[in-house]
C-alpha cells in the first residue's frame, strides 16, 4: 500500500506524512490508515477527518473514499488489473487541518 498526501494549496498546511508505504490485510478497514497517519503526523484524534482518493488507472477518474470502514479490498475491486491486488496508491487529505 502506498499512500500519498493530496495538497491543499489553499490553506497551504501540509501534514508532516507526504508518502506512506506499509503492507495490509486486503479485509482491514482504511480506518488503520488513517489512525496510523494521524498519529504520525502528530495529531492523533484528528484520524476520523482523514478522507483517501483512488485514481483510476483505467477509466482516469478519482473516488473518494471518506467512509473509513471501507476494506482495502474494496478499492482493489476498483482496478481491473491484477496489479492492484498487489499494490494500491491512494491519496489522502485531511479536513480541517489546522
């Protein structure tokens, strides 16, 4: 799994996580993702704001998954290729990041 931070150029406040490679249980929730990122970047009750992105390698389209007891292996679903079994690149962002 590799996880990287989508910038918010907006509020221009970045979290100190700007990529995030560990392996998981195809059944384990994006809530582990997100509680392991927030408490590195050092604000860990904040992990429930966490939202995280797929793009399509197929289709080139963006879901956003901010239901965090969504499984990885659902977003392995959303590729077709049996590389996404293997390895998955999402995005993350934070709301309200301060």
């Amino acid at each position: 799994m590799r996880i990287i931070f989508e910038e918010n150029l907006n509020t221009l406040i970045f979290p100190k996580v700007k990529e995030f490679l560990f392996r998981v249980a195809k059944q384990s929730p994006l809530e582990v993702a997100a509680k392991i990122l927030a408490n590195k970047n050092m604000h860990p009750k904040k992990w429930s704001d966490y939202s995280f992105s797929l793009i399509s390698k197929t289709e080139c389209k963006e879901t956003r998954y901010a239901n965090l007891a969504t499984p990885f292996e659902v977003l392995a679903g959303q590729e077709q290729s049996i590389e996404a079994l293997d390895e998955l690149i999402l995005f993350y962002s934070v709301k309200d990041l301060e």
